[in-house]
C-alpha cells in the first residue's frame, strides 16, 4: 500500500481509499496518538540511559546525577532532548537528513560493537540451557501461567521495537521515487530490525549472569550491562544506545509531526488551520512539529508519579498506548486491501497473491495482541477485583484507550461524519523540498470533496 498510495497520510490515506471517510477517521486518530506515544517513550527512554551514563560519570551539573538518578531528573532530561528534537526538526532539513544518515550508520555499526563487546569483555556468560530454557517469573502470576499470559505479554517489547516503519509512508512527499523507495523503506527496516535485534537480544540475554542484580535492577537492559562489564566498558555500551535512540527520537519527531500534518490538512483535527501551517522559508510544518513534542510531553507526565520503588508503572501504558494504536492503525488497511481482494490496484511493489494468507495473519495477531497488553501485568496487586489491588500497579491503558475511543467515536457521531469526507487535494508542492503546502480555503464553503486516485 505504501507503493500504490505514497502519501504523507500513510495509514489513514489508505484507508479512505479502500474503505471510505469513516474508516479514515479511526485509522488517522489511533495512528496520530501511538505516534505521538512513541515519541514520549522512544525519548523517555532515551533519557533514561543518559542518565545512567551521566550517573556513572559522576557528572553534577545543574542536577546532580552522581547519586541514585530520580524520577524528577529523567523527567528534565526528557523534557531537553524532546526540545532539541522540535529545534532540530524546525530549523534544519538539512540536518535532519544528515542524522538519517548517520543513524542509519550508528544502528548498524553500534549495534555490531555492543554484540562485539557483550561476547568478549564480560568474564563469563550464561550458557545455551540458561539462555533458551530458562524461566524465571517476576510477574507475580503463577509459573502455570507462563505460555498462555505471561510469554505472550513479554512480546510486547519486541513489538514496541517494531514500530515507526510507516515513517517511510509519512515522508513519501519528500522521498524520490517514492512509489518504490517508500515501500523498500518498510519491509527492510522490519527485516533488518528482525534479524539484528535477535542477535543483539541473545548477545544480551549472555551476558545476564548476575541474576540477582539484574532482579534488583527491574530486569532492564541497563542492569544487565552494569552488573556483567566494569564501569568504564558498561558506559561505552550505554552511551552508544543512547546516541542510537537520540536519533530515533529526532526521526520520530519527523514522523508524527508529518502525520499531523496531513491530517490537519485533511480538517480532521480541533485547530487544524494551526497545525496545517507551513513555514515559509524553511518549509517546515512547525506548529505539528511544537505540537506532537508538546502532546507528547503531557502524556508522559504520569512518569513523573512512581510507586514505592520509584518504578513509573502508570507511564508503562503510555508504550501500550503507542504500540496499540499504532499497530491498530496499521492492521485497518491490512483488513481493508483483504477485503477489496483483486479490486485493488497495486502500485509497482507488491505482495502479490500472498495478501491472501499474510493479512488475515496480521489481523488476527493484532487483534489478540492489542488484548493481551490491556491486561494486567504485575500479579495480584494489579487485579482490579483482587484483595491485593494496588493503583500503583494497575494497567491504565485500557481505560485510557477507552476513554480516547469514546471521544473519537463521539466526535464523528456529533458532526465529523458530516465534516470530514476523507483526504482532500488542496495542496501545492515545493519543487526543492516536496513538501505539501495549503492552498487557501474560504471559510464559508463547504469542505472540497475526498481526494480519489
């Protein structure tokens, strides 16, 4: 779909095309929330790193980060990197193209030194029974649960990996040979991040021999590098992932700013005339850009409330919410090109037949998935009914996708249906940048009708 519709809509463009305005409108809400989700955690998290390494530095400036890093200090961490990233994307194209580039460099050759160092510098490793057999259950829930709930929970990591490959649909109007490259963009960054990140999950799963510390330290990446390598050789693999994810957030700032964009071109979002402005001289949609950094960083103010351990449970939906939507928003245009069947026309890349069997597979997964990461994740303490129960334990991303559900359905209901007729052509384009640019509207007409291919 990325090949015969190479639009900045992605998603919610095909959509419309395949199955009307109102399929549109779900298809770009859910994809504009999970993006705007994963800049919050993509940038999170990379702050969370930074500030490790700056803990390992010793470094106190401004904050001190010499002793136990808090909550508050990651927070204004993130809150600086997510400034950078709308700064960056607003006043230098060019700059973004160069962090591309070098990203793309950075997560191939990073990725092959922290495997490198992972098999050589620790003094020892787990062995293969450990690494392939092994279980161990921190879940709270019973070991009996393992295979039907708590495995299949645990995939919500590599899920959450496996996101934003629809950037290559977003950027498509400023991609040369879009109809062929936006496509290539997609399956390759999801074969590529499938075959490198399982060697690196194995080269880190090796080096998880301090059992115990890696359980103390909440069972995340970062404990298992401090506690397997001297400092010195932990902070070079630390400081290399958090440079990796700096660009992936920049390229995530690129991504949704692109999409609310379109779909603020499109009159599908309050303040749409606001958000669908582009900068004059630098041809930029700056209002998206200060819009999905801003959204973003008021979802991702329950992180600053931890629980007694100063673990930001509540800010764990904000990665459901991401994933959830984002992957909702894809799986609609998988649904729909199902169900057009050979009335659809593909573009000069395509699956062929194989869309018979791949695309019920995809909506099934999906679908389970989606409910697999509503449910709770820390034992009896996060069961709502249970005498344990324990807020600061809870999953919050069903009620706040439901919530977020509710207020998109009511939207349509009460005049979207009316207002909203899918993606419109009343866009220029800029021969240099390729940027979509608004032709001027009078206000007192009707919307102009749905664009059609």
């Amino acid at each position: 779909m990325a090949s015969a519709y190479p639009t900045a809509g992605g998603p919610y463009w095909w959509a419309n095309e395949l199955g009307g305005p109102v399929w549109s409108w779900f298809t770009g809400w859910f994809n504009l929330l999970g993006l705007i989700a994963i800049v919050a955690t993509v940038d999170w998290f990379c702050a969370q790193f930074a500030t490790t390494v700056f803990n390992l530095w010793g470094l106190d400036f401004i904050l001190n980060f010499a002793d136990a890093v808090s909550l508050e200090e990651i927070f204004a961490v993130f809150v600086v990197i997510l400034g950078l990233h709308a700064l960056i994307n607003i006043y230098s194209s060019h700059l973004v193209a160069l962090f591309n580039n070098i990203s793309v460099f950075w997560h191939c050759v990073g990725v092959l030194v922290i495997i490198g160092i992972l098999i050589i510098v620790p003094d020892k490793h787990q062995s293969a029974d450990f690494v392939f057999t092994e279980r161990i259950n921190n879940s709270g829930f019973s070991l009996g649960m393992y295979w039907y709930y708590i495995l299949p929970t645990g995939l919500l990591l590599t899920m959450y990996t496996v996101t934003g490959y629809d950037a290559s649909a977003h950027v498509a109007e400023e991609t040369k040979d879009a109809e062929e490259s936006a496509a290539k963009g997609v399956w390759q960054s999801v074969a590529l991040s499938a075959l490198i990140g399982w060697f690196v999950l194995l080269a880190i799963t090796f080096a998880a021999t301090d059992v115990t510390a890696v359980n103390d330290g909440g069972g995340t990446s970062l404990a298992i590098f401090t506690s397997a390598m001297s400092e010195g050789w932990a902070e070079t693999v630390i400081l290399i992932s958090t440079i990796g994810q700096f660009f992936c957030g920049m390229a995530c700032v690129t991504s949704c700013s692109r999409t609310f964009f379109a779909f603020s071109r499109d009159r599908a979002t309050p303040g749409n005339k606001l958000w669908r402005s582009v900068s004059g001289k630098r041809r930029v949609p700056v209002a998206a850009v200060l819009g999905s950094c801003l959204f973003a960083l008021i979802l991702t103010l329950p992180a600053l409330s931890g629980n007694a351990a100063g673990v930001p449970v509540a800010f764990f939906a904000v990665v459901s919410i991401g994933v959830i939507g984002l992957y909702i928003a894809y799986v609609i245009p998988v649904y729909l090109r199902w169900r057009a069947g050979s009335s659809f026309k593909p573009g000069s890349w395509t699956l062929g037949d194989k869309y018979k069997w791949l695309n019920p597979i995809a909506v099934a997964w999906v679908a389970i998935t989606s409910v697999y990461f509503c449910l709770p994740f820390y034992g009896p303490a996060a069961v709502w009914w249970d005498d344990q129960f324990d807020w600061n334990a809870a999953n919050f991303t069903p009620l706040v996708l439901g919530v977020l559900f509710i207020a998109i359905s009511l939207a349509w209901v009460l005049g979207m249906n009316k207002r909203y007729t899918g993606p419109v052509r009343t866009i220029g384009f800029d021969e240099g940048m390729g940027i979509a640019e608004d032709e001027p509207l009078d206000p007192t007409e009707p919307p102009p009708a749905p664009a059609r291919s």
